[in-house]
C-alpha cells in the first residue's frame, strides 16, 4: 500500500528548513516568468508584423550594353606575327595598332599585287572605251549605209519612172508611125489607080511608094525603141532588187562587227568589275595587315604571343574591356519564380567585397544594398537551368559603387508581396511558392 499522508508530511517538514525559505523568497522565478511573458507576448507580436516576400538570386557584375563588354579581338586573314606593339595592361584608343602580321598565302606574297592590279585595271579600261569607240564607228558607218542605200534607191526608182516615161513615149510613136503607115498606103493605092486611070503620072507613083517603105522601115527602128525602152525599165527593177540586197549585206555586216564589239565591250567591263573588285579587296586585305583596337579600352590578356607564330583567320589575338560602360548585373533566378519577377521591378542588389547587413523580410533595415530595375528578363533557360535576368542601376535611388569590376559576384533580391511573418512562416514550412504578385500598373490596368 502507498503511504500517501507521509509525502504531505514530508513537504510540511520541508518549510520548515530556512534555506527552502531563502530560496522561495528570491525574486528570480518571478523575473523569469515575466521574462518568459515578454517573450511570448513579443513573439505573438512578430508573427503578425509585415514580411516581404522576395525573391533572391546571385549573378555577376556585366554592363548594360553588349557593345561595352569585354571583347576579343580576331584576325580576319591568315598571317605571321611580326610585330606587337602593346602590352597586357595597356590603354588603347579606338584605331590604334595592336599587332602587325604578315602574309602566308601564296596567292598574296607578290609585294607589287595591288600595282599590278591597279595596270590590269587601267588596261581594261582602256581596252572597254576602245570598243565603245568601235561600237559608236559602226553605228555611223550604219547611218552611212542607210542614207546611201536611201540615195540609190530614190536614183534607181526614178530611173524606173524615166523607163516607164520613155516606154509611154515610143508606144506613141509607134502607134503615129503605123498611122503613117496606113496614110502612105492609102495614098499609094490611090495614086496607084489614077495612075491606071491615066490621071497621076509614074512618078507620083513611085513616090509614094518610096515614102511608104520609109514609112515600113520607120516602124520597124521604133518598135526595136520601144523594146529597148522596155528593157531598161525591167533593168531599172532588177537594180532596185540588187541595190536592196547590196546595201543590206553591208548593213547586216556592220550590224555583225557591231555587235562584236559590244560582245567585247561588255565582256571587257565584266573584266573590269571584277579587277576593280579584286583592286579593292587587295587593298582592303593591306590595311588587314595592321590589326587595330574596335573601339578604346585596356588590353586585358594576349591570347597569342611570340614573334614569328603563324595564325589562321577569326583566331582570338587580344582581349580589350572598353574604358566606358554603364555598369549592370545579370542575375540567375529559379523557374518556379519567373513568373513573378516583371520588366521595370525594382530590387535590390548587394555586391561581393562589399560590407553589407541585409534583413530579407525587412529591406529598409538592410544595409550596403544598392536599387536597380529589371531591364530584360530571358526567356530560354540558361545552362545552369535558370532562367537570366539583367538589372540596371535604379536612377532614383543611392548610385553604385564605381569602383566595382566587371565579372565581379553579386547577390540580388526581388522584392514582392507584404504579409504577416506567420504566414510566411506557414508558407515556407509547407513549401508554397510566394503569393502570384503582379506590378501595380498591371493591377490598374486590370481593373479598367
């Protein structure tokens, strides 16, 4: 059986003890127990004070422009390194001299080839007016032959009206002379019966016989006139028809040197293209030679060294970071957080080397953080499978330091949402993204 009246006897007896009663008169349990109170009460209190939500990521220092970054400088020919002319650590203007090579092609080694390229060129040139000089000689030896051939023609087509004419004017006559002809006979029949009649002597007779056989032989030359005259007239056609094939031969003739010599005329300028072309890339290859800085800044690394090295083209010579750039950082943020982050959101950065005290939940309490915006998000995945996120300098808030390098880490932090720290609490215990936030103007523009 359990002897219970002995324990409360026990604690009777207890009290009785003064070091019980020291003890239990100290006001140390009472200091603790308001102490613990505070404490509870205190942190009832923060569980219900605002929180930030953000959203965090690290990056690197980079500039805002993709000109101003550092660049290598290439070969766009193949050459041997013959002379340096900077160091690592140099600061160079745009256009100034970095490296001399030389050249390594066989097709180039000619020391003379933009001379001789240039005589070739002249050449041609010449050798091109010279058949348009030919070509504009035969144009007028053409106009030549047409207004000739007009000349003979007009000459021979008046020859034919002349035949024509001339045929008009011996049909008349042979048609007057047969008319004679039947005059004289009916005068020497008639003379011929008074003769018989005894009225008109032998003589009359006989003359009209004589006058008649004139008469007969007249018609006779007058008809051979008429063919004669009929003859040339078909000889005036046939001359028509000759002049026209003589004058077109020589016209299709002078046509075919004509065309020749446009043939070469413009072969000639297709050569001449192609020298003045080769002209300027032999020339623009000269200046190659000399590889000089794209734009001012400082040489940071010599990619290639030594004197007598042979490179091939687009190799990598030199490195140069521009001496002026507007300085931004690209951040590296999760898929899961894309979506919150906007073009024009404002965040705060905080740079490696850089002392810095920041408060995530509280960001007004943080310090040696700097304000920038968002610029650019990406919108394909990195390799490191985030996604990148460019952020400039914030024109209103505390500038940036100056002194910061390029390639340096930096940390950033994508301010969203206000909540309760319970909730917070509550959300990341269960692993809940942050609350879907969308930009103000957004929202305004949702609500019209």
């Amino acid at each position: 059986m359990l002897n219970i009246s002995n324990k409360t006897n026990i604690a009777e007896n207890i009290e009785r003890y003064s070091t019980f009663k020291s003890l239990s008169e100290r006001p140390h349990y009472r200091i603790l127990n308001k102490i613990i109170v505070a404490v509870s009460i205190l942190a009832v209190v923060i569980l219900f004070l605002p929180w930030t939500q953000n959203i965090s990521g690290s990056g690197a220092v980079t500039t805002l422009k993709p000109g101003q970054r550092p660049q290598t400088v290439h070969s766009a020919i193949a050459g041997r390194i013959e002379k340096w002319y900077v160091k690592e650590g140099d600061f160079v203007n745009k256009g100034d001299t970095i490296l001399f090579i030389s050249e390594t092609k066989e097709d180039y080694l000619d020391p003379n080839l933009v001379k001789n390229t240039q005589s070739q060129l002249k050449a041609k040139e010449m050798a091109g007016k010279s058949y348009g000089g030919k070509v504009t000689s035969l144009e007028a030896q053409i106009a030549a032959i047409q207004n000739e051939r007009q000349l003979k023609m007009q000459q021979a087509k008046n020859k034919i009206r002349q035949s024509t004419l001339k045929i008009k004017s011996d049909s008349m006559d042979l048609v007057a002379v047969r008319t004679q002809i039947k005059i004289a006979t009916t005068q020497f029949n008639r003379s011929l019966s008074l003769n018989k009649e005894g009225l008109k002597p032998m003589t009359d007779v006989e003359e009209k016989r004589l006058k008649l056989q004139e008469v007969e032989a007249k018609i006779i030359t007058q008809e051979n006139k008429l063919l004669a005259s009929e003859n040339e007239l078909l000889n005036a056609k046939v001359e028509v028809n000759r002049i026209m094939a003589e004058y077109s031969e020589k016209e299709q003739k002078a046509r075919s040197d004509q065309y020749t010599a446009l043939s070469s005329q413009y072969d000639t300028e297709a050569q001449v293209n192609k020298l003045q072309n080769q002209y300027a890339n032999y020339q623009i290859r000269n200046g190659m030679y000399y590889i000089k800085a794209p734009q001012s800044g400082y040489v940071n690394r010599a990619l290639q060294s030594g004197i007598g090295e042979t490179i091939k083209e687009g190799t990598q010579i030199v490195s140069i970071m521009p001496s002026k750039f507007d300085i931004a950082v690209e951040t590296f943020v999760n898929p899961t957080d894309l979506p919150l982050l906007h073009k024009g959101e404002k965040v705060r950065v905080w740079f490696d080397g850089w002392p810095t005290i920041v408060f995530s939940g509280w960001p007004n309490m943080s310090y040696g953080t700097y304000g920038g915006k968002i610029v650019a998000i990406e919108n394909f995945i990195s390799d490191n499978g985030k996604f990148r996120v460019l952020i400039a300098p914030d024109e209103n808030d505390v500038p940036w330091p100056t002194k910061i390098s390029i390639g340096s880490g930096a940390q950033t932090m994508a301010l969203l949402d206000n909540v309760p720290v319970w909730f917070e609490l509550w959300r990341t215990l269960n692993g809940f993204p942050p609350n879907y936030y969308q930009p103000k103007a957004n929202l305004q523009k949702d609500k019209k």
